[in-house]
C-alpha cells in the first residue's frame, strides 16, 4: 500500500463527501468496512486508534476536495499522521498493514 493509494479518491468516497453529514457517514463506513475484515486480533495496534488515523486521512481528503488545503499540504499532514502512528506503534507499517489494505483497496 503506497501512499498515492491512500491518498486516492475513490467514487464511493465523493459521495459520502457530498452527503450533509459528512463526518457521520464517514465514521460509519470506516466502522462498516472495519467490521467486514473479520479477524483483526492480530493487529499490533488498538482498534479505535487505527478507525481514528483513517478517518484523519478521510477527513483531511475532504478538506482538500473542499479546497482548504492545497495536495502538498494534504500530503504533509496524512505523511506526518502516518509517521506519528509508527511512533506509537513501531510494528506498524502502512505499506503493508493488514486493515489500511483492506480499507484503501
């Protein structure tokens, strides 16, 4: 899973972006999507902690859709989150994490 991966907008996501409750939705999808993985025993990180970096990289995707940020700054924030994730949890590695592959693919 590369960051380009992550970083991209796929149909589903726009119109979750469109809706009026836009973070609402977008909490019950990625729980939705969590849920449909099945066996995430074995993830080095708790649960919570992995739904709130995808829905910072959701949220921030919004924000550039909406013209907040610019790509660069979209791209430096999910960076430094990703980065931040890895402090906390040094056996996560987002190119090849079990749940961000499920999620983004």
């Amino acid at each position: 899973m590369s960051i380009v991966e992550i970083l991209d907008i796929k149909d589903h996501f726009l119109k979750i972006a469109a809706s009026n409750d836009v973070m609402d939705e977008l909490k019950q999808e990625i729980e939705r999507n969590l849920n449909n993985l099945g066996d995430t025993e074995r993830i080095p990180y708790d649960k919570r902690d992995i739904i709130q970096l995808i829905s910072f990289i959701e949220e921030t995707k919004i924000r550039f859709l909406q013209g907040h940020i610019r790509a660069q700054q979209l791209y430096k924030e999910v960076d430094f989150k990703l980065c931040m994730f890895k402090r906390q949890y040094p056996e996560f590695d987002y190119l090849n994490d079990a749940v961000l592959n499920a999620y983004f693919a």
